[in-house]
C-alpha cells in the first residue's frame, strides 16, 4: 500500500522557509554529496506528489518555464486558480486533507505520496492520520525564525528512527516512522 511521505529540508532550528518564503539559505547547498542521490533514490518511490497553493505558486515563479515533476500526478491544495504548466498532469483540490486520502492513494497506483509541502499541509496529512514517515535533511543553518518543519497543535507519539546518514557539507538525513497518535 501507497505510504505518505513527507520528504523536506529543514533548518537546525525547525524552518523550512523564512517567514517570507525565501529559500536562499537553503539553494546555497544545492550541489552538496550525497543530495541527488538520496533525491533520486526517494523519487524511484514516488508515484504521486502533493503540495499545498503556496508551494506551487513558489515553484510556478522561480521555475515558469518548467515542471519539475512531468511524469508524476500532482495535486495542489489550494484556495486560488493558478495555470498548469504545459506537460504537467496537476490537479487542484479544496477541502481536508482526510476526504482525498484514498484518491491519492489511487493515483500513486501502488507508490508512495509525497507530501512536498508546506510544513502546515503536512500537519494536515498528520492531524488526519495519513502521515507515514517524514524524511528530513537537517541543514547546517540557524533561521530564528520561518515557517516550521511541522506546525501541529500538540506533541505526537515518539516517532521511530527509521535511519540516518551524514551528506556532504554536515547535512544530515533522517527518517522517521510515525507513531500511533499523540502522546
């Protein structure tokens, strides 16, 4: 069965993005050993890809000509109308997260979702129980302050360590299984 994963960077601190969006403290590590490995390895696992409007919209404007996911299915939750780039198989939803669980599932045909983000989707995928794993790289950067990693409204159940690896520049990748509930 299609798992839902949550494959993201993060600050040391917990950011995935300062509170402007900006992504410069992150694009500064593009490059770095071991990253498009591990990119590739999850992407050979990934049959459908979620993101929320503002996700999109980011890609939308610092890719606009090109899709960086043409043979995956891609839903966006969002509230705005947005284009689809030429090629690209997106489908826009509203609603919770819950009520288009099993539609995703379908279109991963048998793979894994990924959750692409942001950090408050992904809460809504947790929130609703159809969060798996989270597979983070932690960057070598302090923000202060952003939008966080996973904005929930309480603690979780104690995740499982799944694995853990050291890439270039100190960044370090971490999965983690999902408990069964809060704490």
């Amino acid at each position: 069965m299609a798992g839902f994963q949550y494959f993201v960077a993060s600050s040391l601190d917990g950011f995935i993005a300062t509170g402007d969006d900006n992504l410069d403290w992150l694009l500064q590590f593009d490059g770095f050993s071991g990253g498009q490995e591990s990119y590739n390895a999850f992407m050979a696992d990934v049959g459908c890809i979620v993101m929320g409007g503002d996700t999109y919209a980011w890609l939308r404007k610092h890719e606009p000509d090109s899709w960086p996911y043409p043979a995956t299915p891609c839903w966006v939750f969002t509230h705005h109308e947005y284009s689809v780039p030429r090629g690209a198989d997106v489908t826009f939803v509203r609603g919770p997260v819950a009520e288009f669980v099993e539609d995703l599932r379908s279109a991963a045909k048998g793979r894994n979702v990924w959750i692409v983000g942001g950090g408050v989707l992904a809460a809504q995928f947790a929130d609703a129980s159809a969060l798996d794993e989270i597979i983070i790289s932690i960057i070598p950067v302090v923000l202060g302050r952003g939008k966080a990693v996973l904005p929930l409204a309480g603690p979780t159940a104690p995740l499982e360590l799944v694995s853990s690896h050291t890439m270039g520049r100190g960044i370090v990748e971490l999965r983690y299984r999902l408990g069964s509930g809060p704490a």
